[in-house]
C-alpha cells in the first residue's frame, strides 16, 4: 500500500494536521490577546498562507524576501527582523513591514529615521544572555558567549530609546513555556526598567506550543503578567511550532545493497531536501519504521547523492524494504521546503498538500530549469 500515488519525493502537508496546531495557536492569542505571527524562516508554503491567515495574525520575516511574500501572499501583520541590513534593501524592505526589529544601536542610528519617517513601529532585540538550551545546542542558542544577535546589556544605550516602540528577544528553540519564563525573568532583571512607555514586546519563536507536552498555561499566565505590568501588546513568533508534525516527505526506494549493513539507497538526499538531518544533527520519525533492529529488517536509510555522509539513519520495518517501496518521513514540513538546495544536480522534491477529506493535491512540480536557472 502506497502513502500516496503522487510521484516521489514529495513534501506533502497534511492539512488537517496544520489546522489542530493553528487551533492551538488561536486558543493562545484569544486567552490572552496576544498577536501570534508566522516565522516564514521556518515555513514559507505560501500556497496555504491563506488558510493560517484564518488564524494567526501575520508573518515574521527574516529580510526583504519572506518580508515581501509576507506582504503579497499572507497580509495581516509583516514584522521584520535582521542581524544587519543592508541599505538598499532596507528602502524596500519599507514598503512591506509594518515592524522592524533592530539588532544593534548603530543598525537603530542609520535606519531608524527612514523607518519612523515611513511610519514603522521600530524596536530592538535585545539579548538577556539567559542560555537555556542544552550545551550540545550551541547552534541554536543567541544567547550563547560571543553572540552577535540582539543588545547585551553591556552594550545598551538608554539615552537612544527614543522613538522605540518596542523590545524583541528571540533565545528559545524547539523548548517549554518554563524556559520562556526563566528568560523573562532574566530579561526583566536587566531591561524591565526601560519598558515605561513601550506599546510591545516580541517573544520571539522557539516556543513548541503545539507539542503535546507542551505547558499553554504557563504560557498563557506568562502572557498575561507582561501585558498586565507593562501595558503592552504581547506578540508571539513561532515558526515550527505552527507545522509541527504537519508534513511528510515521501521517498521511495531505488536499490537495496549490502555492504556490512542492509543498504536502502531513496529518491531523496538529507544534504538536498533535509539538511537539518545533517545539520543539527537529527533523526527524522519514519512512518511504520522503528529503532534498528527492532523490527524484522533493518536498513541503512541514506540519499542518492554522491556525497558519503549522505545518510539519514538506521531503521527497522516489519517488511523487506525492495526497489519501488515508498519510504515516508515524518514532521518534514518544519525547515526543509525552505532549505532546499539542488547540489549534485538532485531534482527539488514536488510540493503537495493532504487535503483534509485525504485527497493528495500537487501545488508545485520542479524540474531541470531550477537547477540550471542558479548557475551560469
Ligand atoms: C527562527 C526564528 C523564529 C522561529 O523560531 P522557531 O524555532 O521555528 O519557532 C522566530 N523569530 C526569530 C527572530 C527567529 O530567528
């Protein structure tokens, strides 16, 4: 039985999926007023931007590309943040975001004035150097020493504030609302002095609200105190949590060999089509697949590119795996469609959504021209 008579590989968003988590996220924003807005970083499937506009308030961008497609295919609110902006971008970049989030004082003294000009609500991120991540998550941690993103305390000018709407910090990845409140509270420790008169406060992402064990109430009550002490709009910017466990990428089998170990060569690369697998590291879920040798046959999962650490990990199944067997990838919506790359001329994978009466609908087909089309 195939997971889906699309052709392979295949991201494929499970519609139903996508709309649990945005109820979830819904729930958060009407408890307790708080804006909640798309991380595009994370996720950038803009043919169902219409369907989260339903429920979330607008997009985060990370730069003048997600900030523009923010604005042309979600609407709603376009916040924007940069480690540094470049200047002829940032006149553009104008005409798309309603909120610009500066990294440094000096980012502050050279935009600040167009942005206010154009009427932009301006603010800072700040770092409250409050490390709640693992240690071997040094990657994703800003708050780690020699960090570039956000204002320490150290380097904070209050006698530039003025015309400062807003406060952003962003320290949290894939972590539970009692991280966010140990930040909040470093945060206040250091800046809670300088929020007189700030209209919001942006939490960043890395918030994991839709993961099952994940505390809302902590959250909500975390919410609620912000927006009670300091009068100000809460915004929320989570990007993995919107799509968690939201998609799938379908693979299918090319060839079995054996060299040591049961070798499964797929359609796919976690170099091209999943480089966090490479990247974090990590160990996607695979759909009926379990723990190597768990299950009657295990095999080495790996990408048909030429690169030898081209490998995703070892599972079990309880059938032999054979050329033509479709192998299924799970949470595959979160930081892959986004991350793509076609290295070793690897064809994109098409893009498809699981429609909620289970119909698989293709929204995209790529094809050689997106591989040439980047090079000269
Ligand atoms: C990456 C990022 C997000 C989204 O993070 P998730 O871990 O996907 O929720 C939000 N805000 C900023 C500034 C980011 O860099």
């Amino acid at each position: 039985m195939k997971f889906t008579e699309l052709p392979t590989p295949c991201y494929l968003l499970d519609e139903n999926r996508l709309v649990q988590n945005l109820a979830v996220l819904r729930d958060v924003a009407r408890r307790t007023g708080a804006k909640i807005l798309l991380a595009q970083k994370a996720f950038s499937m803009f043919s169902v931007y219409p369907l989260i506009r339903e429920y979330l308030a607008g997009t985060t961008a990370s730069g003048l590309y997600e900030a523009r497609l923010g604005h042309e295919e979600f609407g709603g609110e376009t916040h924007v943040y940069a480690p540094a902006y470049a200047e002829g971008e940032f006149r553009e970049i104008l005409e798309y975001a309603d909120h610009i989030v500066f990294n440094s004082f000096t980012q502050w003294k050279a935009y600040g004035s167009l942005a206010r000009a154009a009427g932009k609500s301006c603010g800072l991120r700040l770092n409250p150097e409050c490390s709640t991540q693992p240690s071997d998550h040094a990657m994703y941690d800003p708050c780690g020493p020699d960090s570039r993103l956000g204002i320490t305390i150290e380097n904070f000018q209050p006698e530039l504030l003025d015309g400062i709407e807003g406060f952003h910090f962003h320290t949290l990845c894939e972590q539970n609302s009692d991280d966010l409140v140990r930040t909040v509270a470093a945060f206040e420790q250091n800046f809670g002095q300088y929020m007189d008169g700030l209209k919001w406060i942006n939490l960043g992402g890395g918030h994991h609200i839709t993961r099952a064990d994940y505390d809302v109430e902590t959250l909500v009550h975390c919410i609620d105190y912000l927006q009670k002490k300091y009068k100000v709009q809460v915004y929320l910017e989570p990007g993995e949590a919107v799509v968690l466990n939201a998609g799938y990428l379908v693979s299918t089998v090319l060839e079995v060999m054996h060299n040591h170990k049961d070798i499964a060569i797929l359609d796919t690369s976690a170099a091209c089509h999943m480089p966090d697998v490479l990247e974090v590291p990590y160990r996607p879920p695979v759909y009926r697949g379990g723990e190597p040798g768990k299950k009657a046959f295990t095999y080495l999962l790996t990408g048909r590119s030429c690169l030898a650490g081209d490998v995703i990990g070892e599972y079990s199944f309880d059938v032999a795996l054979g050329a033509g067997e479709q192998v299924v990838f799970e949470d595959m919506a979160l930081y892959t469609m986004v991350k793509t790359n076609t290295f070793n001329g690897m064809p994109l994978p098409l893009i498809a959504i699981r429609r909620a009466d289970g119909t698989d609908e293709v929204v995209r087909m790529f094809g050689y021209e997106e591989f040439k089309r980047r090079l000269s």
